[in-house]
C-alpha cells in the first residue's frame, strides 16, 4: 500500500467521522480530566517512594 493511498484512505474516514462531532455522550471532560489528574498524581507519587536516595 503506497504512503498516497493511506493518506487518501485517511482523509476520506476523517470527512465522513466528521458528520458525528466527534464527542460520545458518556465522556465528561471534567471526569475525564480529574481522573487523569489522579492518575497522573499516583505516578509521581510511586516514583517519588522508589527515588529514595535524594
């Protein structure tokens, strides 16, 4: 499959997923931000217990 093809392929499924909004009804952005936050937190916070020698 040459590099011109996929692109066309591509831009053609980004016309038509277009037409929707792109947004799923069940997706909060404050939920969706909170919890990476809170994910984003534990991270450090694992890191931070496993960095002891500072």
């Amino acid at each position: 499959m040459s590099l011109h093809l996929a692109a066309a392929q591509l831009v053609t499924l980004a016309a038509e997923g277009g037409e929707h909004g792109g947004n799923h009804n069940s997706l909060n952005p404050a939920v969706t931000g909170g919890g990476a936050l809170i994910v984003l937190l534990l991270l450090l916070w694992i890191t931070t217990r496993f960095n002891r020698d500072r």
